[in-house]
C-alpha cells in the first residue's frame, strides 16, 4: 500500500494511480495481455515517428522503456524481436512540437467550453496574446492545431500549438457553434490560408480522383461550368484552387493525376509543368 498524502486515486479497472512527491506517478503492475502491451508500445512508436509528441521528446522513449522493463520476460522478448524486425517505408518527421502544459490547459478549455488566453507567434515571428474560443485540437500532418472563433477579430481561425508559447484559462464560458467539426474547419483554414503562390487549375475529373492526389487540407476544390441536374459522381470540370510556398510539387501530382488540366494561373507553373514533360520524354527516349 502507498501511504496517504501521495494523491492517491483509482482509475478505470482497479489500476490506482498514486502521485509521487516530485510530481511522477507510480503504479501497481499493470495486468495487460500480450495485445495490449503490443498495442501501447506501437502507439508511442507510432506517434513518435508522426511528431504527435510534445516538447518532452525523450518522454516517449522513457515511457517505452518502463513498460517493457515491467512486462514479464516472455511478453518482452517477443517484442524486442518485433521492434527489432519493424521497419518503416517513410522518414521519421521533425516537427516542431507544442509544449505539454499548452495542450493540456488547451484541451481543457474545449472540453468545457471555456475561453483560453493564448500567447501565439505567427510565421513571420509577429507576436500576440488572443482570446480564443477553442472548439477543438485536431492532429493533421505530424502537427498539432487548434481550432476556433479569436474573440478580438470574432472570426474562426486555426493556429499551430507549437507556436502557442503560454494559455491560461479565463472566466466564463461560450457555446460551440453548429456545423463543420473541428477537422474539417482546421482543413479548411489550411487550404484558404495566405501562402506565396496562389494557383488555380482546372481538372476533368471527379471529386474523389482529384481529392485523391490534392487533399482537402492543400487545396479548395469547387465545379466549373457545372451543368444543373448533372450527376455529381461523373467526370466534369472541376476548378482547384492549391496553396503553395513552393511550385516544385505540384508539375509531379499534376502528372499523377492522369486527368485533363488546365493551369489557369500562375505561369511560372505551366513552364515548369513543360521542364518535367520534356524532361520525361527524354529519359524514355534513351535506349
């Protein structure tokens, strides 16, 4: 038994949580069947690699180790082997990763609909203290956002959590509006957002073609001289609008799509669209 004044509590099936004095907590052995003690370490694994951590990185690594050092010797042979046999097709991502007192606080805040006073920092390194209604955190790309009305500018707006560097919960409380869930609000904000380049194309196809190759996160999509009564699953014109700081990916995804397009803007675009082509026909010409 731990001995009162630790903050000791019990958690779902029997496991108690006892909180130690610098701020740890211990727990009894946890009873987890071989599923379960796979499917924990994979999932720090997992978000370890897709950057959904927080700025405690090593955290991860240190929670993996305590596991398996606790699990009993035939479960923790097994999987060292299967770590050891794991391999990835993809990189692991850097990502720059929100602080763990900011997520929480954060999380809080849309839990119960109260007003959160976040410090934020914008990409151009433009500072601001905002009010924010937070209707959601939503996990897109290796990133973390939240998403919600700012109180200052009474509009919806998505910022990224690392870039938050303080919040602090305020009085009161607000009602979440109807509509989009957060996802999809923070997609939206994502792909309406102010980048260098804006392009705009016109492909043949359907939605699911397109939406494919250029998400709902890196482009907005609406039908061009769409006919009334037409079925939307045909092929039709559709005009994607994709935001970019870049150029150099989209001539590639272009390619892929393997659809009629017209590149309405900007030019730059369409000669680099023509590099690759030319590009191309020379490679396949080599005997």
């Amino acid at each position: 038994m731990y001995g009162a004044g630790l903050g000791a509590s019990w958690g779902p099936h029997g496991v108690r949580a006892v909180r130690g004095r610098y701020g740890g907590y211990r727990l009894p052995p946890l009873m987890l069947s071989d599923d379960e003690a796979l499917a924990v370490l994979l999932g720090l694994v997992a978000g370890r690699r897709a950057g959904l951590t927080t700025t405690e990185r090593a955290a991860n690594e240190t929670a993996s180790a305590k596991i398996q050092r606790v699990l009993p010797k035939h479960i923790a042979r097994r999987l060292d082997a299967l770590l050891e046999a794991l391999a990835f097709t993809d990189q692991p991502g850097e990502f720059d990763t929100p602080d763990a007192g900011v997520l929480l606080t954060i999380a809080d805040a849309v839990r119960h609909r109260r007003p959160v006073s976040v410090r934020h920092t914008d990409r151009g390194g433009r500072r601001s203290e905002r009010t924010l209604h937070a209707y959601g955190i939503v996990a897109h790309g290796g990133r973390w956002y939240v998403t919600g009305k700012d109180a200052q500018v009474g509009e919806d707006r998505t910022f990224r959590l690392d870039r938050i560097a303080d919040a602090r919960a305020l009085p009161g409380s607000f009602e979440a509006p109807v509509g989009p869930g957060p996802a999809q609000r923070v997609l939206s904000g994502l792909a309406t957002a102010e980048y260098r380049h804006q392009v705009t194309l016109r492909i043949h196809g359907t939605v699911e073609q397109i939406r494919a190759h250029l998400p709902a996160g890196v482009a907005c999509l609406e039908e061009h001289d769409s006919v009334a009564g037409e079925d939307r699953a045909a092929e039709r014109w559709l005009r994607v609008e994709p935001r970019a700081e870049r150029l150099d990916w989209l001539p590639p995804v272009l390619a892929s799509l393997g659809r009629p397009f017209v590149i309405e803007r900007p030019d730059e675009l369409r000669d680099l669209v023509i590099e690759l082509a030319d590009r191309l026909t020379s490679y396949a010409r080599r005997a």
